[in-house]
C-alpha cells in the first residue's frame, strides 16, 4: 500500500504545485511509482506544472461522479518513466463528492502507486478537505515570514484533527541575505513558531520558473532549489540527509568547503 501525502498551505503562491511537480518527478526518478493529483479544482495548474495540459482529457470527477475506472482518468508524463497525473474538474466542486466514493479513489490510487502527492488548494476550504481527510502524512509549505507561518499554523491544527500524524514543513524562496537584512525569518525561528520537523529548505532560484515553463525538474548540478528538492524527495523515501542552517554566517573555510565538497548535496 502506497503513502497519500498532501501538500498544504495557509496562504496561496508559497510554492505548492512547485513542490508536488518537482518532487514528483524527482520521486520518480529514484524509481517510485508516482501521481500526482491536482485537489485545487477550479483553479488547475499543476497539468501546466508537469508540461501535460494537452494531454489531459478526463479528470477525478469522472471517476468519483461517474463510474469511470482511476486507468482512465491518469495522465502519464512523457518525460518521466513512473510518473502519472490525474486533473482536477474545472467546473465540478469536490463538496458534491460523495464520501464512500472519494475514500474508494484515494484507496484505489494507494493500491497502485507508492506515492500519491495531492496538490490542495490554500487554506482549508473544500479542496483541502478532499484531500486532507484522506491523507497519511502532510508537507506544509511556508515563506519564512509572519503572515505565511501563523496562517500555516492553522492548517497544521486542522490536519492534526484530520489524524494525519505525520505534517511536516518545507521553508520556500530563502535568501539568506532577506535572513541577514531581518526580511525573512531565519530558519530556526520558522521552526519554532510551527513546531513541526522540518522536511527541506528551498532557495529562491530563477531556474523554477524556466523549470516550470517546461514542465521539467529543475537541474540538480549546482546548489539550488533544484537540489533542494531532489533531497526533499529523498528524505520522504526516509533516506537521512542533514539539513544545513543555509542562514547562518560562514566562516571562510566553511564558504571555501562548501563550495569545493562533493557532499554539498547535503546542504539544502
Ligand atoms: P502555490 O501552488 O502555493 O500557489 P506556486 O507553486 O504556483 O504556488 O508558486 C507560486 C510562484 O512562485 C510561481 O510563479 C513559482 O514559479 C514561484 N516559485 C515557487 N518556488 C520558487 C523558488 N524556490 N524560487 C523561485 N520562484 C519560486
Ligand atoms: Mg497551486
């Protein structure tokens, strides 16, 4: 039986279909049957993430509404051997989903893949809930900033009475210089307003909107969000990489090892 992880947030634009598109397609490639699955109905764009919006025809709500079997409505990506997408409905609210039949499509997709990533909307409206009540471990995801982190809190308390057991916290768009000038939060501070473990830091890095425009995983060959999200997707696996305080002043030697070691995969 696969794991059904959601992707959260209080706020919208923190990076959620970001997340779910590239750490699908990392997910993937380290060899795990993967799907995604766009809960933010209404409001789609994670076939736009992944480069496949000509190629969806059929979406959930053929399948809960309908009797239409879940091979029917997956979209397979033509870029990635393991990865399969599903689409939210444009015009159908998930509010008239009947429960029996939403459990028996999470099930079904559980049954079939290892991971199943939905892709919610921000807040805790209908598309949340979709998910949410069904999922076994959470990935919230939070700017280091005030507003995005007590908004978060609030999504992490209604998971917690969902009884998903496992929420943890991906920190998006640092830069270390916001960190030093007192704009962003430090890493630490986040942490601590949330209380929850914390999953990756993500950089902000020019190359996600060039990734996303293709519907590719941004490179892994240099520090960047890219790597950060190769070894967020590697530490859902329960692989153990450490996470490196990227806000913290480095000394020189630090700053010269870094950049010259071969294990500075491990820092983000
Ligand atoms: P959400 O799904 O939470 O509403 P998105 O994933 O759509 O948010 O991201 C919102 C915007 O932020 C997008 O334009 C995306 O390119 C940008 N973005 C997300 N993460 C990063 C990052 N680490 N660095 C730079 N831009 C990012
Ligand atoms: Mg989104």
């Amino acid at each position: 039986m696969g794991k059904m992880i959601i992707v959260a947030s209080g706020k919208g634009g923190t990076g959620k279909t970001t997340l779910t598109s590239q750490v699908g397609m990392w997910l993937s490639s380290l060899g795990y049957l993967t799907v995604l699955v766009d809960a933010d109905a209404g409001f789609r764009n994670l076939d736009i993430a992944l480069g496949l919006e000509s190629n969806v025809v059929y979406d959930y709500s053929d399948c809960i509404l309908s009797e239409m079997d879940i091979d029917e409505v997956l979209t397979k990506s033509y870029g990635c051997e393991n990865l399969y997408f599903i689409a939210a409905p444009q015009s159908k609210a998930t509010s008239d989903f009947d429960g029996e039949r939403t459990r028996k499509f999470w099930d079904g997709l559980k049954s079939r893949f290892d991971y199943v990533l939905a892709d919610a909307p921000a807040g805790m409206g209908d598309g949340f809930m979709f998910a949410a009540e069904y999922a076994d471990e959470a990935i919230i995801v939070s700017l280091a900033e005030a507003p995005s982190l007590r908004d978060a809190d609030r999504v992490i308390e209604r998971l917690e009475n969902c009884g998903v057991e496992t929420i943890r916290l991906v920190l998006n768009r640092i830069q270390p210089s916001l960190i030093s000038d007192k704009i962003q939060m430090n890493v630490d501070d986040c942490i601590d307003v949330l209380s929850v473990p914390i999953l990756g830091i993500v950089p902000e890095d020019g190359e996600v909107a060039k990734a996303l425009s293709q519907g590719v995983a941004a490179a892994k060959d240099r520090i960047g969000a890219g790597q950060a999200f190769f070894n967020i997707a590697r530490r859902i696996t329960g692989e153990s990489i450490h996470i490196m305080d990227i806000d913290k002043p480095q000394t020189l030697w630090q700053k010269i090892f870094k950049s010259h070691s071969k294990r500075r995969e491990r820092i983000l």
